[in-house]
C-alpha cells in the first residue's frame, strides 16, 4: 500500500453524514495534501462518481437499521481490503440506538409523517453486526486529526492505535479541572480518549460521544453520577443512553447480533 | 552556603528582576469555581505567583517530564531529537514534591541516563517554598515523614507571626551556586539567627497539622502490605469502583511511567516521535502483544491494578529509594472521582484486616 495511491471510498448509512463533512474540515490545503498520498474514489459530499471496482480503505458511516441496507454491507465488505467504522453511528450506533428503547419515538421525531413506510425502520445497530470491522474510528463527529493518524499508520504499514483509556487521562494530561471538582458531572471516566479532552477544558461534561472504553465500570459510573455528581438515581442510571444505549449493561443485546 | 533575608516590600522586585533575565515556573491560580485549583506555569509577573496555594493540580514533575514530550522529529528519512533545554527557574514547591522530584531525579538516572529528562531537571533552578496552606487530603506528616527534602537549590520560607519590631519577608536557603546565583536579583540582607530560627519553628511545626496521618512505620506498611497480596477479597472490594481511569497516577508526583507513540503529519513524509505520560491503572498498560497477532495482558482486573499501585508506591521501590514512593501529597484523592484511591483509607483498611486476621 506504501508505493501506489490506496484507494479510499466512503459509504452512509443511518447517519447525519457530519463525520464524512469533518474531513472536508481539513481545508483545501491539507485536503489536497492528502489527495497526494489517497486516492478517493467514492465521497458523496465532494464528488459525483461512485465506484463498483476493489477498493483499499472503505470508510462506512452510518448505523445497520433495516435488512435492505445488508446486503449493500456485505458487497462493501467483499470489495474492501479494509473496513473503517467511521463515526459513533457505524461503531456502537451512537446516538441512533436512543430509539432502540422508545417505542413511541416516531411520532416525535417524525409528528403526521411517523406512518409513511420509508420512515419505518428496525433497531439501530453497529454495522460489526453484519460485517467484520477492521478498525474504527470512535466520535460523534470524528476527529478528522485521529482519522488522519489511523489512516496514516494503515498507509505505513503498521497498526493504528486507538487508546483504550477514558478520557479523564486527557484531562490530566491537559491539567483540566475535574468536572466533578469544579461541582459538575461528567462521563469522562468510562469515555474512550483520543479525542484530546476538549470538552471539560471548555468546563462542559463529557457526554460519552466515543462511547465506552472496552471495561467500562457502568455500576459506578451510576454511583457517581448520582452521590457526587448530583443528578437523580435515575438521571444516574439512564445518562449513559445518549451515546452508548447499546453498549449499556442493560441493552438487548441479541438485538445487537440478531 | 549561607542564609539570607528578603523583605516583603522588595520581594516582588526580585520576581521581576528574575522574569527579566530566566523563565520562571511557579504556582498561579488556574481557576476558582467551587473552590481555587492552582497550576505550575511560567509566571508572568509577580501578581501571579500564589505562593500561599495548597496543591497543583499536576505536579512540578512536569517542568522536566512534560504529560506529552515530543522527543523527536523526523522528515523524508532523517530525524533529529528535539531535547532543547534553557535555563529556568522552578519555584515554590512544596518540600514533599522535592521529595518526589528527588525521587524521579534517581529512576530516570539508574542504569540509563534518561536525558529527555536529566536535561531539562538539569537546566532548572529548583527553590523550595514552605507550606502555607494545607491541602484537605495531604499527609504528608507522616509519611515519608524522616526522609529529608534534598536536591533543591534553594528554601524560600514566609516569614509570619512576628513581633511589631520584626521585618515581614521571607528566609532564602541557599545550598549551592545555583541558589546563589537568584541572589543578584533581588536585595537580599544575611538572615539573622531569630529569623533562621523563626523559618526552623514554622517548618517544623507544619508537619503535625496535617488532615490526615498515617500512623504505622514504614517497615509495617511495607511487610503487612506484601503479606496481604494474595488477600484477593480485600483486593476486589478496594477496587470495587474503579474506573481504571488513571487519575490517581496521572496526578501522581512519583510516578515515573510513559509510553511512547509515533506520528505522521500529512504529507507522510514528517512527523515527530512523542512520549505521554502513561497509567499502569489503565486497562492495557500491561497488554503485551504475543505471537500470531496475538495478546496477553498480565494484569486483567482492577483489583490486580489496584493492588499493582499500592505495591509500587507502599514496597517494590523501598529498597532503590529508601522510602516508600508516596509522599503524602494527597493528589490522587482529590483526583479519584469515585474516592477510592486514598492511600490513607486503602493502607489504613490493608492494616485493619491483616489485624483482625492475626487476632
């Protein structure tokens, strides 16, 4: 992969798509820079032309929601050398797995439309649910700077590394004032880092948008939450479903496998 | 080398006449939410500079062993180090961290020169300063508590509780050249022998008003502790909360640990080879990587981890360093979100049971 252009393609599924926009973040100049060592060959947000040939790296954002969607999955796995989960919405299925325990979520979100049949859709899952997944890269958005890392070291021939330490070694790191010490909460001790801490440098909580490190202590994570973080038992217990409702002790996973 | 006095009214002279000519790291107010968190940063002037702070948030390690350090840069094939070290001046530490800093000076000099560090530790001017504000989980009276503060090159001590005759100030120890050197910066009088023996009552009284004591010898600790490595019950419910997120080491002003990881820039062509400070709490800090892709890690739990901590800090070192490798700064309760990395209630409840057990 070292001599020629690797060819990188990038898919959606259930998604926002504001991962696949992070990378035009870059700006022209670094975007080209990087054009000069990838060749894109498919990314619906800066070209028109897709691609049915093999591919290198394929970057899949989006979460597994609806049986049609799976074999267009396993024909991107067929081609691809590498598969990337791009994003918390491929990897864990992010913040689409809120809906996985609401059975009235359609008329909120979608009000008179909730009946039409292209709105229907099964319980958001992690695409490693019906392919193999090489790597991920973890965010909601991505970091592009962590995507360009992974990317690098795949380019380089060696493995990329995604820390499996919460984000309160960031923190430390970063000499940030705890959330819990300056009177808040946060969700920093059970998050995945690599993201650089940049949210309680902002003195706001971590939310957990990379979802869990591969232990989480989810019993404690409840106990502080509650007796020094000062939210309700069930705020406590119910916190982490924003961004990890399938990664949660509690969660159905035979939903998560099928 | 003698002892010197500074007045109060010239003393923030001296800290300006020093920033003029060296960069000058020292305790400043980081921030004040529910209460104040105080940091080492290069000063800017005087009025930043607390000298009356009770902890830092990270300790003065890092003006020599930086969280993220990169230690190399490389480009097209060739590298270079990036170690660059200048003249500076740490001031205001606290004597336990200049029983730490005394601690890493020794690890990262035995067997192998570490000279991303020595270099930086070697440039820097260290002045100690007494403690005038008690951190709520210090305890460092009485731990480590008969190792003496060495390897700094100056004691600064606020001179307080005088007489209306007595001049407001502060005692300045000089120990070497490097100390001797601060003195042309500021109007410094030889100290008399009532103010030598003012700073001497002031240091000394300090140490039994800790918040926090831990009451056994050092021996004690260490043999109890070791006897109870196979208590794997006790193990399991000390670490019954952990996050395994780090804190209590990435706080901790003895640990020594990194990890060392390379990155490209985006033309794949540069980049830089960066040291971060690491965590044997974290979850792969023992993962080692086996044959066919394959991994072991050799310390899977928490209760494994935990017990690992305490180990280093209360036995494995006390040999090589003569002391146990804690110094009572209680910066890993503060940081331990969910309160259980005290080492006074860890050590204290391993104490209690190994009691209950030989009764």
């Amino acid at each position: 992969m070292a001599n020629n252009k690797a060819k990188v393609a990038f898919f959606d599924f259930a998604s926002c798509e504001g991962c696949q926009i992070e990378l035009t973040n870059y700006g022209d100049k670094d975007f080209l820079e990087l054009l000069q060592h990838i060749e894109i060959v498919e990314f619906r947000e800066a070209m028109s032309e897709k691609t049915s040939d093999p591919i290198d790296i394929a970057c899949i954002e989006g979460s597994y929601t609806r049986q049609a969607d799976c074999q267009r999955l396993l024909d991107i796995r067929c081609r691809a050398k590498v598969v990337i989960s791009y994003g918390q919405c491929a990897g864990t299925a992010g913040i689409n797995a809120l809906k996985n325990h609401q059975a009235d979520y359609q008329s909120f979100v979608y009000d008179r439309d909730a009946g039409m049949p292209h709105l229907d859709s099964d319980n958001a899952k992690p695409i490693s649910s019906i392919i193999k997944v090489d790597y991920q890269v973890p965010g909601c958005p991505v970091n592009r700077y962590e995507f360009l890392d992974i990317i690098s070291h795949l380019l380089h021939g060696k493995e990329p590394v995604i820390p499996n330490y919460p984000v309160c070694v960031e923190c430390k790191r970063n000499e940030t004032i705890c959330r819990f010490l300056a009177g808040d909460h946060c969700m920093g001790m059970v998050t995945r880092a690599g993201c650089g801490a940049p949210c309680p440098a902002d003195g706001i909580p971590c939310e957990g948008c990379r979802g869990f490190v591969d232990n989480p202590n989810q019993y404690a994570l409840s106990k502080v939450l509650h007796e020094k973080g000062g939210l309700s038992l069930h705020r406590a217990e119910s916190k982490s479903l924003l961004f990890n409702a399938n990664e949660r002790d509690n969660a159905n996973k035979e939903s998560e496998i099928d | 080398m003698n002892t010197y006095f500074i007045k109060e009214s010239d003393f923030n002279n001296f800290i300006d006449n020093m920033l003029l000519q060296l960069p000058v790291i020292a305790p400043v107010l980081s921030s004040e939410s529910v209460e104040s968190f105080f940091s080492f940063e290069f000063l800017k002037n005087h009025d930043e500079l607390r000298l009356d702070y009770d902890i830092t948030i990270l300790p003065p390690k890092k003006a020599f062993f930086p969280p993220r350090q990169v230690i190399i840069e490389f480009s097209h094939g060739k590298f270079h180090g990036t170690v660059n070290a200048k003249k500076q001046v740490l001031l205001g530490v606290h004597p336990y961290d200049i029983k730490a800093i005394d601690q890493t000076d020794f690890l990262f000099t035995e067997n192998y020169e570490d000279i991303n560090y020595t270099a930086y530790r070697n440039a820097t001017t260290l002045v100690c300063s007494n403690i005038q504000t008690i951190s709520k989980r210090a305890f460092w009276g009485s731990i480590s508590h008969d190792v003496p503060a060495r390897g700094h090159d100056a004691f600064l001590t606020k001179l307080t509780d005088l007489n209306e005759a007595e001049e407001e100030g502060y005692l300045f120890e000089v120990f070497n050249e490097k100390g001797h050197e601060l003195l042309s910066f500021g109007q410094f009088l030889l100290a008399t022998e009532l103010q030598i023996q003012q700073a001497k009552s002031i240091n000394e009284s300090i140490k039994d008003k800790c918040p926090q004591q831990l009451n056994y010898s050092q021996d004690e600790m260490a043999n109890t502790i070791c006897r109870s490595f196979n208590n794997t019950a006790l193990w399991d419910e000390l670490a019954q909360d952990c996050f395994s997120c780090g804190s209590c080491n990435t706080t901790c002003p003895t640990c020594y640990c990194f990890n060392v990881e390379d990155s490209w820039n985006i033309d794949q062509q540069s980049g830089q080879r960066t040291r971060y400070w690491d965590s044997c709490m974290t979850e792969d800090f023992a993962k080692i990587s086996s044959a066919d892709g394959q991994s072991e890690n050799f310390r899977k739990t928490t209760a494994a981890r935990m017990r690992h901590r305490i180990m280093r800090k209360m036995v494995y070192l006390n040999d090589k360093l003569g002391t146990q490798a804690c110094v009572g700064c209680g910066r890993c309760s503060i940081a331990c979100t969910a309160d259980i990395a005290d080492p006074v209630n860890i050590i204290k409840r391993i104490m209690e049971e190994a009691a209950n057990d030989s009764l």
